[in-house]
C-alpha cells in the first residue's frame, strides 16, 4: 500500500507501461490478500489467539550461560568484522562528514562518489556479507541484550554501561557507510520488539527514545552527506527540507525508480525467473555481473556503479509475465500469514521473538527488486542465526542433562 500511495504522484495515464504496472500493482495486492484471507478461512488463529499472545509476558529470557555465550560470541565476530571492513576500506564516512562540517570546511563535496567506494570501488571488500554483520546481527544481539537487561531488572551499573556501549558502537558502524536505510529497518525492528516483549510502560519509554535516536540519526546522515541536494541550514525552510526526506524516502524516491523502471522493463520480454536466479547468484563468492537493478540505476546516474531497481511488481512482471503477477502474490499472501501464525503458535521466547520481528519487518518493508533484495538484507543470515542457536542451546542441554 505504501509503495501504490507512492507511485502515483509519477504515473501518467497516457502512458501504456504506466497504465500496466498500475493495473499490476493493484492486481498483486488484491492477490495477495486473496491468499492471506484463504489461510485464515482455513487455520482457527483469528484476533484473540494473536492478543494473547502478544499481550501474554515472555515465556523464556534467556539468561542462561550458552545463550549468552553465543549471543556475546556473534557481537564480538560482528564487531571483528566492522573494525576490518573500515581498516581495508580506510575511511569512515560519517566521521569524516562530521569532521568537515564541524572543522568549518562544509559538508564533503562528492559524497556519493566516498559511499560507493564502500560497494563497488576498485577494490572488492566483499560488501555484502559485511552488511549481515554490521546491518543486521550486531544490532539484533544488541536489541536481544538490552530488553533482556530491561525484563531481568537486576543486572548492575556495570553491566548497564557495558550494554550502552555496544548500542553505541553499533550504531557507529551502522552509520558509517552512509547508507540510511538499514537505520530505518533497525529502528522499526527494535520500535516493534519492544512493544511486544517489554511491559507496556517500558515499551513505550524505549520504542520512544528509539524513534528519536534513528530519527535524528537519519537527519543527520541526510545533512552530513548532502543527501536530498540538502547542504545547509540557513533557515526555516532547510529545516522543512531536511524533515521532509523522511516520508520522502518512504513514499518517493523508490516508488519513482520503480515506475521509471517499469517503463524500460515493459519493453524487454519475459525472462522466467532467470533475472531472479543472476542475482541470486551474485550472493555467491567470486560471482559479479550486471543486473536490471545495476541498468536501471545507468538510466537515472549515468552509471553502474549502484542499484535502482524496479517494484517488487515489476519485478515479478519481468521474471514471470502477467500469469506470474497473478499467482506470486498469492503465494506470498500465504506464506506471509503462515508465518504470522507459525509465530503466535509458539513460544514466546525473547531470542525467537526477536528473529520473527525481524522477519516481519523484512518482509513487510519489501516494495522493490525479487527474493535477492531480502537474502541481501539478511533473511539467511537471521534463519541460520536461529537454526544455530537452537543447535547451540541443544547441545548444551543435553551435556548439562548428562552431567
């Protein structure tokens, strides 16, 4: 829904691939309520199965020796990860747009040219797979410590300090590319957790002080790097600029590339899944290439170097032709209640809880490109980060039975 209310303020009714991907858009989603609906026809979970579980306190916290052990052991290989990514690349980009701002000399010139050297310099520092670390698994550890430091309520000043450093550590790293939106994604995830495991005063503190901390922090990436064409603030209207990327970023600037890109792949034929299997491929070590994201992000910057890529819509036109715009949506439409309901089924531990949010705001954020856009956000990342968990805390409840 956010990304049709988006769209529409690009599409001309007088042009044919407008005309479709509008008539795609509205079809996909009217399909994937259709499959949704279908799953709640047929489970039994309905509104009050989905309070009281949410309501309900949480059933596990955690606080044992091996959970604490492999949370603590991902921090410090996340952070491992962060410090040599930054010593290779040799730069910090939001350091360095501080330090020119607050050095008098403004903000840095060409800081898109700086943000790309992080992605596709000269130089390969393997990008994606750090990003699984610094955008995803450091900040989940940090948000599965803290809420469980807010539940237990006994832990020192000591331990406090300790927790704060992280949560500030890790935002440094997630900052430092310059890339704003894993600071949205990691604010909605911490936002949402709250508010379903912590009791309700404290939820509301945190999910309170977490809206003014990554609101503030995408402000000040917006202004640091000049995104937005945004360069100073000289008076009430910069300001009004700068407070106006944030729905901006949400209601624009993909939904533009989306319908500008739908254009470009509305002349192109039908490629069966075999876009969606090239990107997929370039998670692989060693693999690289051109995709429709990299051409599309050529038509608007005159370069590779970077990805606009198409609606999820589109996306699914362009693998899959009408039939596919059909019937995609409507599996997603199931798979995304089944995993709604795979969630209030279960227990509500904090560590599990925490995974499902982020499937949830993954999943729920995903208005562009296939499947690789959440693999390369970290869905296989957090999948594997339970499947080991469990594997962890199995194997240490069955030494500790046998002792």
């Amino acid at each position: 829904m956010v990304f049709f209310l988006g769209s529409l303020r690009y599409i001309d009714d007088e042009i044919e691939a407008d005309q479709v991907h509008l008539a795609v858009i509205l079809g996909g989603m009217l399909s994937f309520l259709l499959g949704a609906f279908l799953v709640r026809v047929i489970s039994r979970e309905y509104g009050q199965d989905a309070e009281r579980w949410i309501s309900k306190p949480v059933d596990t916290i955690g606080s044992g020796g091996a959970i604490s052990l492999y949370v603590y052991a991902i921090i410090v290989v996340s952070v491992a990860v962060c410090i040599m990514y930054q010593m290779s690349v040799g730069f910090n980009l939001l350091f360095e747009g501080m330090v020119s701002i607050f050095s008098g000399q403004g903000r840095i010139e060409d800081a898109a040219t700086l943000r790309l050297e992080f992605y596709g310099g000269e130089e390969y520092f393997a990008p994606g797979y750090v990003n699984q670390f610094k955008n995803i698994l450091l900040p989940l550890m940090v948000l599965f410590l803290l809420a469980r430091k807010v539940i237990l309520k006994n832990s020192g000043r000591i331990h406090g300090l300790f927790i704060a450093i992280l949560m500030f550590v890790s935002l440094y790293f997630l900052l430092m590319t310059g890339q704003r939106a894993p600071v949205f994604w990691i604010g909605a995830i911490a936002v949402v957790y709250f508010l379903v495991v912590l009791p309700r005063k404290k939820a509301v503190k945190y999910s309170v002080a977490v809206v003014g901390i990554f609101t503030v922090s995408f402000l000040a990436l917006t202004l640091i790097l000049g995104r937005g064409g945004i360069g100073s603030l000289e008076g009430a209207d910069d300001y009004l600029e700068l407070f106006l990327q944030l729905p901006e970023r949400l209601f624009s600037i993909n939904q533009a590339s989306g319908v500008y890109g739908f254009r470009y792949i509305y002349e192109r034929p039908v490629q069966y899944g075999a876009d969606w299997v090239a990107q997929l491929q370039i998670l692989l070590p060693g693999k690289g290439g051109i995709t429709i994201d990299n051409e599309l992000n050529a038509l608007f910057t005159g370069t590779t170097r970077g990805t606009a890529p198409p609606s999820i819509w589109g996306s699914i036109w362009y693998n899959f032709g009408l039939l596919g715009a059909i019937i995609v949506p409507f599996i997603l439409g199931i798979v995304y209640q089944n995993t709604y309901y795979r969630l209030i089924r279960g227990p509500k531990t904090l560590f599990r809880t925490l995974a499902f949010t982020f499937f949830f705001v993954s999943l729920g954020t995903w208005g562009v490109g296939g499947p690789f856009w959440l693999v390369n956000n970290g869905l296989l990342a957090v999948v594997l980060l339970i499947l080991f968990e469990r594997i962890w805390v199995g194997f240490n409840d069955r030494i500790t039975a046998r002792a």
